[in-house]
C-alpha cells in the first residue's frame, strides 16, 4: 500500500506541473503550439501498457533514465495523466471570463502574476473534480506497475498467489483494497470539492 500511494503521489504531482506547462505552451506559445498538441494527443492516444513498456525498455536506452523499476513507474503514469490534465487546465483557463484577464493588466499586473494571482485560482476551482478524477484514474492504472517488478499492491497479491495458490481469496481480496482506496478517495474528494465551492464560489 505504501509504495502504491507513494506511486500514486509522485505520477500525479508530476502530471500536473507537466499538464500545466503543456497547456500554457499551446495556449500562449505559438510557435511551440505544433508541439504541445502533439504531445497531448500522443499521450491520451497511447495506451498506458504501452507507455509503461516503452518507459521501462526504451527510455533507458536513448536517454539513461529511469534506472529503477519504481521511477519508469511513476514516470508512465505521469506522462499519460499529463496529456489529459493539460487538457483540462486549458478548459478550466478557457472558462475564466475574458474581462477578468483585462481587469487584471489594466491595474498594472503583468500577464505571468495576472494568470498566477486571477486566472488560475478560479481556474482550479472548476478544475477540481476533474483533477481530482484524474487522481482516482492514476490509482486505478498504478496496478499495471506490477508487470515490471514494482513492489506495488498488485505485485505483492500476484506473488502470494503464486506462494500459497489460493488466488480465490487473495486476489478478492486485493480487489476489495482498491474499492475501498477508491471508494474512500472518491468521498474525501466530494467533500474537498463542495467545501470549496461553499467557500469561494
């Protein structure tokens, strides 16, 4: 569980710095713009196996990194929630009226403290159940680390079947872990969305 989560965190931390300079790149850099969406689309594009293989195998041939199971893990999930979360801070800056942007350089506010003190706080308030969905989805993909030897939930359940060959009951049980993370997850996140809602909306 603790390596799980600890997968989990970092794919996600990642994906959104990630997603957030992606989608500021097509937004607002034209010359780049190509680029960007391009690594959107192959990233949604792309099934998350074959991401993690092509991490894990090929990564380390062209660049020397990852040099560890755990790290092409994370990595992988991080690149495809990446695509997706660049899609969706572009809609939740999208969102922000107009007026707010021009109200903010008319008072003197460079464009960077303009996004960063206007645009992006109310951006991320409809942002936060898709990012937070997005998590839940990250939790969900984490159990296919365990085809490269992460020490993950997943990983631990497939090697005490092949101890005890009881798979009945041990990979129940594991299914029974994630429903309840997801399920626990999923709660603690409405209740952190209508929170901030109630508070800033």
């Amino acid at each position: 569980l603790i390596v799980t989560g600890q997968v989990c965190l970092i794919a996600f931390v990642v994906a959104m710095a990630i997603g957030l300079v992606i989608c500021l790149i097509r937004m607002y850099c034209r010359p780049l713009r190509w680029l960007a969406i391009l690594y959107i689309e192959f990233c949604r594009s792309t099934p998350i196996y074959v991401q993690l293989m092509w991490v894990n195998y090929v990564w380390p041939e062209l660049f020397g990194w990852p040099t560890t199971f755990f790290d092409a893990g994370w990595a992988a999930l991080a690149l495809q929630s990446s695509g997706y979360l660049a899609e969706t801070f572009r809609a939740g800056i999208e969102g922000v009226g107009r007026g707010q942007r021009e109200a903010a350089l008319s008072t003197g506010l460079s464009s960077a403290l303009s996004m960063r003190w206007i645009i992006l706080p109310q951006a991320l308030l409809t942002m936060t159940p898709s990012l937070m969905n997005q998590f839940l989805v990250v939790v969900k993909s984490s159990s296919l680390v365990s085809v490269i030897a992460v020490p993950d939930l997943m990983y631990r359940a497939l090697r005490l079947t092949s101890i005890w060959f009881e798979p009945i009951e041990i990979l129940s049980f594991t299914a029974f872990l994630y429903v309840l993370i997801v399920f626990a997850l999923s709660a603690a996140i409405k209740w952190y969305a209508d929170r901030l809602r109630t508070r800033y909306a």
